[in-house]
C-alpha cells in the first residue's frame, strides 16, 4: 500500500486473522470485530475442570504449506500422534501404519488382516506419485469421489471400508467417500510429508498465536462486536457495528460461510454443511488403551467413528489425576442424541473392542455439537468458489471456503485476501 488506508476485518477467525496482521504489516490501519469472547472460530479450546477441550476433535497438518508460512511451530510447542491408526472391530484390534515414517510397525502393518498386501503396495504406489506432483496441480483437472479415485487405482473395497471409510471419515466428516478426491490427494501428501499434531495449550493456541502477530503489528481486535450489515462501493465500504457505523476504505469478511453469504449477498458461497459430535471423557490416571498415540478406528460404525486417546499424545491436555478421551460422531442423528447415549455408544464400542477390559469408569465431560463443522465438498465444488473479490465494491472474502475446507485452506485465504487488498489500492 502506497499510504496507510483503513481496513475493517469481520471475524477473528484464522482467516480472519491472517488478513489483518498481513494488511497491517503492509501499514493498513486494520481492527477486527469479533462477535465471541474470544478469537479463533472454529478452532479453539477452553478449560473445564483441569482438561484442556478443543471444539471437536481438531488436528494441525505440519506439512501444510500456509501453516509452515503463517505459524511459529517450535513455539506452539507441538505434541504428534503417531502415523497410521489402531482399526477396531468386535474383539479385534490391528495397526495399520507408514512403514516409510514409522518403522517400527513395519511388521504389524505387514500382517495386518483388515487390507490386502497389495493394498499395501499400491499406498506406497500412490504416495510416490502425489510426491511427483506440485502442490497446487492436486486442486485442478477433472474430478471424481474418494470412493472411486480408490476403485481406479485399484483398491479393494476392504481398504476403502475397512480404513478410509473411518480415517477420512475424521477428516472430511464424509464416511461414504462421496467427498471430492482432491481432498484426499492433498491430505494424503500432507500425511506423508509431515507430521499430524496438536498443540499443548490446546488448538485455541494456534489462533491466540495469530492474534499476538496481529496486535504486534498494530491490529486493534474487538471481540464481543457483532457486525449486522457491509456494503461496498468503488470508494469503500460502510458497516454496522452494534449498531452503530463504521467507515472504511476496504473490508474483509473472514466470517463462517453462512454469515459471510449473508453479509455479501454472494451465492456461491457454499453454506451446505458437514455436521459432526464430540464428547470428551474422563478416565482414571493409568488408563491405557496401548494405541502408542494412535487413533482408533470404527471399522464397524460411525458411532463413534473413532476414539481418541488425547492424554496419552498430550499429557497437558489432562490434570495429573485423570486421563482424556474422545470420540467423534458422524451425520445428523448424534446431534439429537443426549449425553449419556452418546457416552453409552463409546462405552460400549470400547468394550467391544477391549472385552478383556471395563469401562464403566467412563465419565462424559462436555459435548460439542458442530451442526456445520466444514462445508459439504463433493466433487467439482472447488472450481466454483467464490473469489476474493466476489462482493461488491471494496469488499472482500476470507475463508476456507474461498479455497477449501481446511485449515490449510482459512489460513491461505486470509494471505490471498490481504494480497488482493493490498493490490487494489
């Protein structure tokens, strides 16, 4: 920018966030309205009764480019999950992992029952040839669903049920593999090349960190301001904040996607949502499930689709008398169910899969649940995104739906919608 200009950010969300320290950084006069207490959207924590919760279950790709680009990892103080996952069936527990990046599983993966060998070819085969292949080519060409990109390459329906099914289930909160096929490229590089983890404050840390770069920098954040209204011209652009006005020369919308729709009157905004329940439990110290810090899988339902021994990969995330789990819940119905069905659901998953154990000691500690946790994403969606610049006058878009739903996608979209800002004055 040629001269300091102003600049209003609706959202401290990590799009949000990202736009307002790059904006200021480029000597904008940037503030932030936030309509929650806190920053960070859809990724953050809270304490209760010495646990660390994050909202639902959340986990942070390393190998992502933007969070390379945007984080300071050292300082987040990271605590990695083991690769691979324990997939889980009545009285059955295996590993399936990486032979490449976690060699000691070597042999359980290798008889591991629940996949073919030549499934296990055929991975090390696909991970060759996305690392062949730039970044940024994976999000173009023609489209298909997960469950047929696998059949093509030739995968047996025992992987696609058996593993995908339960571990991209967790990821794209799609357990019919009916979500677009670039999702599951780009993840699955992700995965190879870097490490999946959480911070030990929590993933609310990642956002508190990008709002100490913000204010750094100069950026005024006001949460607990709601903004009902934004119009832009080629001049600029008017908000109500609280009910009051605020003029500026440019505005950035890094809301979620229903409110920006709202906000900007853009259609193409893609407000169908993926829905998904967390509950977190208690379990006495000592409890072990002997995962070695990996997930478990649900190869039999989605309820819960996987259960996660989250103390046991971040000792910090439960007091020194307790341990942390939880479990995720896909679709609709588990939004209806009460607590203690949801916790029933889990114990007895448990006991299915541990019948040598009890888990009557399981006590439920809070419930999330994300009626819309992602953006539905099936393939093409991402060739019909809304631009940065799809709002009228100096309006513009930041968030994952801009890109694609992930946090890959939030953080990447705030840079680009600085950029744009930037570029046009």
């Amino acid at each position: 920018m040629n001269e300091e200009r102003s600049v209003v950010v609706c959202g401290a969300g990590l799009a949000g966030l990202v736009a307002a320290r790059r904006l200021a950084a480029a000597g904008a006069d940037v503030t932030v309205y936030e309509q929650r207490e806190t920053v960070g959207g859809r990724v953050r924590s809270r304490e209760r009764e010495g646990f660390t919760l994050d909202r639902g279950f959340q986990v942070l790709f390393t190998a992502y480019p933007a969070v390379r680009r945007e984080l300071d990892l050292d300082a987040l103080d990271l605590r990695p999950f083991s690769p691979g996952a324990v997939i889980a069936r009545e009285g059955e527990r295996s590993v399936l992992s990486d032979p490449l990046r976690d060699p000691f599983s070597v042999f359980e993966s290798l008889f591991n029952r629940e996949v073919t060998t030549s499934d296990k070819l055929r991975t090390l085969a696909l991970r060759q040839d996305l690392a062949s292949k730039p970044l940024d080519a994976l999000f173009r060409g023609p489209d298909t669903t997960i469950e047929e990109y696998l059949s093509d390459w030739g995968f047996s329906s025992r992987f696609a049920e058996n593993f995908v099914a339960p571990f991209y289930g967790g990821i794209t909160l799609d357990r019919s593999l009916s979500t677009s096929k670039r999702v599951f490229e780009y993840t699955f590089r992700m995965l190879s090349d870097g490490r999946t983890a959480v911070p030990a404050d929590g993933m609310g840390a990642i956002a508190d960190q990008l709002a100490d770069r913000a204010e750094a920098v100069g950026v005024d954040i006001h949460t607990d301001s709601v903004v009902y209204e934004v119009s832009g011209d080629a001049d600029g652009a008017t908000l109500d904040v609280d009910g009051a006005t605020v003029e500026a020369d440019a505005v950035v919308v890094g809301t979620d996607p229903r409110t920006a729709a709202e906000l900007t009157d853009v259609d193409a905004i893609p407000t169908r949502a993926r829905p998904s329940t967390t509950q977190y439990y208690r379990l006495p110290e000592g409890t072990d499930l002997g995962t070695k810090k990996r997930i478990l899988l649900n190869a039999e339902s989605a309820t819960p689709n996987a259960v996660v021994p989250l103390s046991a990969v971040a000792p910090e995330y439960a007091p020194d008398d307790a341990e942390l789990l939880n479990a995720t819940f896909l679709g609709e119905t588990p939004l209806s169910m009460d607590d203690e069905a949801l916790a029933d659901a889990t114990r007895d998953a448990l006991a299915a899969w541990y019948p040598e154990r009890q888990f009557g000691a399981l006590e439920p500690i809070a419930t999330d649940r994300i009626e819309f946790a992602q953006f539905d994403q099936p393939p093409g969606i991402h060739d019909s995104l809304p631009d940065v610049r799809a709002p009228a006058g100096r309006v513009y878009l930041a968030g994952d739906y801009t890109q694609w739903s992930s946090i890959q996608g939030a953080l990447e979209s705030g840079r680009v919608a600085a950029q744009a800002v930037g570029d046009d004055f």
